[in-house]
C-alpha cells in the first residue's frame, strides 16, 4: 500500500517538471530525478510483496500504515528541494508542513523562486488535504482516536445513505474535493488574480494550508475581493466534506443542522466583527478595511489555513492573545483544517455542564447529546484524554524549543502552531511577517516530529510507544 502511494507522489512530481519544462527552467530535472527514485522505491515495494495482505488491514496494522505513510510521503516529497540546494532539515521542514497543510515555511524570496518549485509546495498541501479528509472520515472513527467514535454509526450510515460503500465515499469525496478546488481558482481569477497565483492559490486554500506564492502572502494583492473570496473557500474546506457531499446532491439542511458547523460559524464571526470594532476604534482603519483584515486573519488562523493579511502581530497586546488562543480551535471533524476542532469543545463544555448539575442534584439522571447521539462516559473520557494530551504535549515542546535559547512568544507560540498545523506563529521572527528558517536545525526536527503528530491526532503515534500494542 505504501508503494501505491509512493507512485502517486512520483506522479505527481511530473506536474511541477512540466510547469518548468514550459517556464523554460533547468529546475525540471530535480522534479524527473525526485519523481524516478520515488516511482523506483514504490514500484519494487509493490512488487516485492504485493498480493501477501489478502484479509484487509486490522487495526495494529492500520495504526502503522497511517502513521509511515504520513512520516515516509514527506521524506520522499522532499527530494526535489534538495536537488535544488536546500539543506536536508529545511528541505524535510518544507515538506512536512505541506504534507500536513500546516503553511510553516523556511523559503524566503517566494516572488522569485522557480514556478516548478512554487506549484510543488502548493501540491503538496493540496495532497495533503484530502488524504487529512479520508484520514479523518475513513480511519479515525474506526481508531476510535479523541472522540472521534461519535462518528463511527454516524459516518456509516451517512456512506450508506450517499452510496453504500466505503470505496465509493472516497472517490465522491475526491471529486468533491476537485470541484471546489475548481471552483475556488474560478472565484480567484474572477477577483483579479493571473492564472499561476489563482490555482496556487486555490490548492492551498481549498486544503487549509496557506503557502503563498508571495512573500507578504494575501498582502501582495490589492483588490479586496481576493481576499474574500479566501474567506469563503477558507471556511468551506473546515467543514464537514460529507455534509459537504450531502449539500451538493441537495440536502444543504443537513449541513446547518450539525452542531459544529453552527458553532464555527457563529464564533467566527462574533470574533471577526470584535475584531473588527477594535482595529476600528483602537487602531482607525477604515471599516471596509478592518472588516477584511479582521476576518480574514481570524478565518486564517481558526481554520489552521495560515495565510496572512498584514502583521496582525504589530496590532497590539490583545490581538497578539487573541490570535495565539484561536489557533487551538480548529474546525470541523472531517475537513481540512487541524487544531482541537470545534466538536470536542460542545463535548468538553457539555460534560462539564453535566458534571456542574450533578453537583447540585447527585440523584438526577442526565444525559448530554451532541446532535441526537448521547455522550457516552467513554466518549467523554477519550475527548478530556485527547485535550490533556493535545496542552500537554504543546507544553513539552514548548519546553524543548526553550532549550534552543528562544524567546517565550516564540517557542510557545511555534509548538501551539506546528501541533495545531496553523502555519505562521508569533514575535519577530515566526510572525506573519517572518518565517522559521533562521530557527536551529534542532528546533526545526521538533516541530517536524510536532506538525506529524498534531495531523496524526497525536494517539495513532503514541499508542506506537505502548509495549502492549507489539505483543502478541
């Protein structure tokens, strides 16, 4: 399964060669060569054991399946920038970042790079996208990671209602995916974008990643309808694809019904219009200009996308706290977006507001729902263990970054951004406005290793480190 894959990657490497091959740039080669060693390994992986799994996968073997395919695919994916003369850490930090749409980057002069290596790092994220989808609708239910078993009936009988089978769930989430993705490069060439920013763009946006093709990210463009097209297509990718699915095959009722989406919605913008009063009383900008600003950046940073609309870091104290505690929210379950995700916040705050009238009535009988489905003590517990485990581990990685000799903004703001795959973080240098090549190599494998284990939902990783799980 992991040569399949390999050969997809290798494939996609030849999009990137062309785009070269056409801008007339030597840099082609690095993607042919990237693409026939990737293609090599996989094809002999294939052939070297194909056909000995004929039972399936069971779940010791899925939980290592996903976690090498998500260690091993941004091994490979970055070949290209060492061809290109990147070191070896950044040209892995690049590569992880945009497997797992996280928008963290060490390239600096994106105006002038080759447009082979731009397209890239945008497919990059744009992969990394709907296999985050599949991951999430397909495995972790079955994983039974952080809640996520709320949606084991609910995801099967939603397949079951939409075609029945797995298989065919995944290729309509496929071309679910490529439609808006299609969609969201129309509405960015009807905003005034050229044709390479516009499907750059719209790879990125579409998968919550937010590499640019600027430096300066969304501030490059002048027109304000680019910015809100992001917007849109930035809050469409964190939410459900299935309830996507079901909106688009004319049940858009479904969508509206589902708690979290409700939730998100209604908390961006109560946010985006606080933030926009503030940068309007505090700072003077025109309201047209701090509605954009203000909910471009909180949409940007609540959805895990990562681009950027000006250094809201220079915006005061208070956007600064503002933004460093968005960046756990999330989205939705079943999308593109990282972070904690909006469902285990109704679940937390619900087992809490049961636990609170226990205090009062020990006798009463109560049970908290959460969309019809009634909240288990099992549910409840695998959600408060993933929420302590998530701030737990944001606070060792914290720790460890400080042992590099950075600042406090920096290393608590760098790990909360990689674990919750955001992108940019805080301060001078990880801000909006810088990037995280001048970090030490040591600092850039531990927010590798922290990008990988936020997108793998941190227990399909550390139930690896139990002794149990390799026993017989």
């Amino acid at each position: 399964m992991l040569g399949f894959l390999y050969v997809g990657l290798a494939t996609a490497m030849l999009i990137p060669a062309i785009v070269d091959v056409a801008a007339k740039n030597p840099d082609w080669q690095a993607f042919v060569f990237s693409a026939l060693l990737t293609g090599l390994v996989g094809m002999l992986l294939s052939i070297a054991v194909g056909g000995s799994l004929h039972e399936g996968l069971d779940m010791r073997q899925t939980f290592i399946l996903t976690t090498m395919a998500w260690v091993t695919l941004p091994a490979f994916g970055a070949l290209p920038f060492l061809w290109l003369g990147v070191s070896y850490v950044d040209a892995v930090f690049e590569a992880v970042s945009g497997f797992t749409t996280t928008g963290s980057t060490i390239l600096s002069g994106l105006d002038s790079l080759p447009p082979g290596l731009l397209v890239w790092r945008s497919l990059m994220q744009w992969v990394g996208g709907i296999g985050i989808v599949v991951m999430a609708i397909v495995l972790l239910p079955f994983l039974r990671i952080g809640g996520m078993q709320l949606f084991q009936t609910e995801s099967s009988d939603r397949s079951e209602k939409i075609v029945g089978r797995s298989v065919e769930l995944i290729r309509l989430l496929g071309l679910v995916y490529l439609f808006l993705t299609a969609l969201c490069v129309v509405g960015f060439l009807l905003s005034g974008m050229d044709l390479f920013d516009a499907v750059n763009h719209g790879l990125t946006t579409i998968a919550t990643g937010g590499y640019s093709t600027h430096d300066v990210s969304f501030g490059f463009f002048t027109n304000s309808a680019a910015g809100w097209v992001a917007v849109v297509f930035m809050t469409i990718g964190a939410l459900p694809f299935v309830l996507l699915i079901q909106a688009l095959r004319g049940k858009p009722l479904l969508l509206w019904r589902d708690p979290q989406v409700r939730t998100l919605l209604a908390f961006l913008a109560l946010v985006s219009l606080g933030l926009t009063i503030y940068l309007g009383v505090k700072l003077d900008f025109p309201l047209d200009e701090a509605l954009l600003k203000a909910t471009f950046n909180v949409v940007s940073v609540v959805t895990t996308t990562g681009f950027a609309m000006g250094d809201y870091s220079e915006w005061g104290a208070p956007v600064v706290g503002l933004a460093l505690l968005l960046t756990f929210v999330g989205g939705c379950t079943g999308s593109t977006s990282g972070g904690i995700k909006v469902f285990r916040f109704l679940v937390f705050f619900g087992t809490v507001r049961a636990h609170l009238r226990r205090m009062v009535r020990p006798n009463r009988v109560m049970s908290e729902k959460y969309g019809g489905a009634r909240l288990t003590p099992e549910l409840s517990f695998s959600v408060l263990a993933f929420l302590v485990v998530y701030l737990g581990s944001v606070g060792i990685i914290t720790l460890l970054l400080s042992l590099f000799d950075l600042d406090l903004v920096t290393a608590v703001s760098a790990a909360a951004t990689a674990v919750g795959n955001v992108g940019p973080g805080l301060g001078p240098i990880i801000g909006p406005a810088g990037n995280f090549a001048s970090l030490p190599d040591g600092a850039k494998w531990i927010l590798s290793a922290a990008m990988l284990l936020g997108r793998l939902e941190l227990f399909t990783v550390l139930v690896l480190l139990d002794p149990d799980f390799w026993s017989k």
